[in-house]
C-alpha cells in the first residue's frame, strides 16, 4: 500500500493537487494523509521571550485546522469514489520543512503530492516558497501540481537529462512504476547549446538508463538550444507531454527548468506536473 502525504495551506491550487492526486492514483491502493502546517510568524520565532503554550497553540492553531481539514475530507468524499483510498488528517505546529520530514519518516510517505501557484506574466520564480523548498530539501519524490493542470491519462513522460550521471535504481523506482500502470511512454531528453556527442561518461549513463527501463516504451531526443526550459517547452508541447519526470540531484541542470525568471513565454510550469526523483537516504 502507497503512503501519500498531501500538504495542504487550503488554497485553491492545493486543493487543485489534492483532486490531482485522487485521479492519478485512482487504481492503487493508497494512505493519504492530509496535512496542515501552522506557521508562527518571523517576528514571534525571532523573540526569545515569547513561548506559546500548549493551550494556545491548540485553541489558535490546531482546532480551526482540524475544522478545516475535516471540510476538506468532506469535499473529497464528494468527488472521490474509490474503495482503495483511506484518508487521515494531521495538523502540526512549527517548522513547515521540519514537518514535512518527520511525516515521512512517521509515515513511511513514498510520495508527496502538493500544489504550486504560478507567477503568470511576472517576473519571479515560478515555483511558490513551500514548493520550492520541498522539491529541493526534502529526500522524498516529489509531484508537484500547478495551479492549472488538470488530470489527463498519462500517456508520455519526458525525463529531460544531461547524462551527466547515473541516478541510483532506488531514485528511479517511482517513474518505473508510473510507466508500468499506465503503459506510458518514456522520452529522454537531451538539451546541448550545440550538436556537440556525448561524451564516454554520458553515453556509458545513457545505457545504465536505457537498461534499466528495457521493455518498456522508451527513446531518446536529441535538441540544440541555447535556453534549456526553451528547448523543454517546445518538445512538451510538441508531444502533447503529461508529465515531467526530473532527478534533483543534478542541481544545477534541474534549476534551470524549475527556477529561473523567464517565466511569461514558459507554459509548461502552470499546465504539466512535475515528478522529482531524490535519492533515499
């Protein structure tokens, strides 16, 4: 059984991720646990003199984020009608990257799912602060939801990669067992400023890649452009692309696709999901 760990702050694109979540994971049998951080403000944390008691860290904090989950249990009960699903609610107090790594290690969490809210037209980065932080400090593969992206059956992956190294078979397991439920295609991108061959470290990864995913749907695409998301974007919307599987260990490849400011000619961060793979401590 999959544990699923759903962090929510009650927006809409968070519940937009919740509803995700429920479609993509119609068929297998799942724990979700919905959770809430509550956040004391900088000014609170940053004032030794003040420690919030027990008391009213319950009456402030956790019983109106209990009323509020159990509103959104009920909204789930309401679109979702699948018998593999059983739901829990957790409400915590403190550090948001702190909870969300003491959840994983409590619950044994194999994936989370959480929303991000774009910047449309605006210059900043596109992937909001909680987001942001988890996909880049927590070791747990991640499947980040945009604000506009709708459930479609998921048909093709793109895994954009420098081949710069080869990721451990436990970080790729998830993308494994996406391509295995949904019979999906696998396309391996590969993004240079130039024509320029692989060299023997890359083409020694790209088999080990290849490899591992033998029998299933796979092939490799080659593109020259100087801007990488540019490059992403025009093959996801070539190939009609419903997902966008990324290891995070290649910091900084993955940075230019997740994090930059060029966002108001980049579509696929507010339309396509993103999966990120970690390696498992």
């Amino acid at each position: 059984m999959k544990s699923v760990l759903l962090p929510t702050d009650f927006s809409d694109n968070s519940w937009n991720a919740i509803k995700y979540a429920l479609a993509f994971l119609q068929d297998e049998e799942c724990l979700f646990y919905l959770l809430h951080v509550n956040t004391m403000s900088h000014a609170i944390l940053n004032d030794p003199a003040y420690i919030a008691s027990e008391n009213v860290i319950e009456d402030v904090y956790i019983k109106p984020s209990k009323v509020k989950l159990r509103s959104i249990l009920k909204r789930i009960s309401e679109v979702s009608n699948s018998n593999l699903h059983k739901f829990y609610t957790v409400v915590d107090y403190g550090f948001f990257i702190d909870s969300i790594r003491k959840q994983i290690v409590e619950k044994s969490i194999d994936l989370i799912v959480m929303g991000t809210k774009g910047a449309s037209g605006l210059k900043k980065i596109i992937i909001g602060s909680n987001a942001g932080d988890v996909v880049v400090k927590v070791k747990c593969a991640t499947l980040v939801v945009p604000e506009n992206c709708e459930y479609k059956h998921i048909e093709e992956v793109a895994f954009p990669t420098d081949f710069s190294s080869f990721n451990s078979f436990k970080t790729l397991k998830p993308l494994l067992s996406i391509i295995e439920n949904y019979g999906a295609k696998l396309s391996f991108l590969h993004v240079s400023k130039n024509k320029s061959q692989l060299n023997y470290e890359q083409q020694k990864n790209k088999e080990l890649l290849i490899d591992f995913f033998a029998g299933y749907n796979t092939k490799c695409y080659y593109l020259s452009n100087r801007h990488l998301e540019d490059a992403v974007q025009c093959f996801t919307e070539s190939r009609g692309i419903n997902m966008i599987a990324m290891v995070a260990k290649n910091l900084n490849y993955f940075q230019q696709i997740l994090f930059h400011t060029r966002v108001e000619k980049i579509t696929y961060h507010t339309e396509i999901p993103f999966l990120v793979l970690h390696e498992k401590i």
